[in-house]
C-alpha cells in the first residue's frame, strides 16, 4: 500500500471522528445562530476536500509506473523529515499554552518554514508572524475565540 493511501485512509478516519466529535457538542437555543458547531463543521470539511484532493491525485497518477523501493514507504529521509515535524509539533504544543499563540505559532512555523523553504529568513519571519497576528486577530475580536496570549500583555 502506498503513502498516499495510508494518508488518504488516515484523513478519512480522521474526519469521522471529528463529525462524531462535532455532533457531540450541546445545542444551545440561546445565543450565536450558528452555534458552537459551526466551526468545528467547517475544519471537518476541510479534512474532507483535503481527502478529495488527495484521492484526486492518485487517481490521476495510477497510471504512471510507481518507483521502485526497498522500503514500503520510501527510504529513511522521509521518515526523519516526518519524525521532526511530529517532534516539532509535540514541543509546540507543550509551550502553547505558556507562551501564548503568538509567540509559540510564530516560532513552530518559522522553525519549519526554515526547513522546507531554507534561506529565505526574511519571507520565512515575516509570513510567520504577519499570519499568526492575522489569525490571533481574527479568532480573538472577529470570532470572540479566547486563545491563549501568554506572556505577552494582550
């Protein structure tokens, strides 16, 4: 079985028990009208168009002859490159909290900006920090999502 199908497998059972989460959620008759579902409906279609692209691609490339490997899932690269991703994302949520989203986004997508797009540390910061105050933004004042602002004084 290919990466590609493992993932496309992962993300299916991913949202499956992200709906069942959702559909979890008390119904409130007070309040917003879209109610505290929305959101969390609206990340799981996202796990679902991602499946769909994804299903899409190896649709597309069933007809091209897959690479030979020793290893059913490629050689020992991948396999660091997905263990300091995962190791990064444990680390980040370890300090998310104490740090504050700002501050602990900013750093965990700058570490790995600077890993998959090396040398560009200006674009790296910038798209980083400018995304992360965008997006504390948007939760915070647009949405009324408390996030968590740790050390700094907002």
């Amino acid at each position: 079985m290919s990466v590609d199908r493992v993932i496309f497998v992962c993300i299916l059972v991913l949202a499956a028990i992200y709906f069942y989460a959702t559909a979890q959620i008390p119904t409130l008759e007070i309040g917003d009208p879209l109610g505290p579902k929305a959101f969390p409906r609206l990340l799981g279609i996202g796990l679902l168009i991602t499946a769909a692209m994804l299903f899409m691609e190896m649709w597309r490339a069933r007809k091209t002859p897959p690479e030979a490997t020793s290893q059913p899932f490629g050689d020992r690269r991948h396999l660091m490159v997905v263990g300091a991703v995962v190791a990064c994302t444990a680390v980040y949520l370890a300090v998310f909290t104490l740090l504050g989203y700002v501050i602990a986004t900013s750093i965990y997508l700058v570490v790995l900006m600077a890993f998959f797009h090396p040398g560009k540390w200006t674009a790296n910061i910038l798209t980083s920090v400018l995304f992360c105050i965008g997006s504390y933004l948007m939760f915070t004042k647009l949405l009324g999502v408390s996030l968590p602002p740790g050390v700094l004084p907002f």
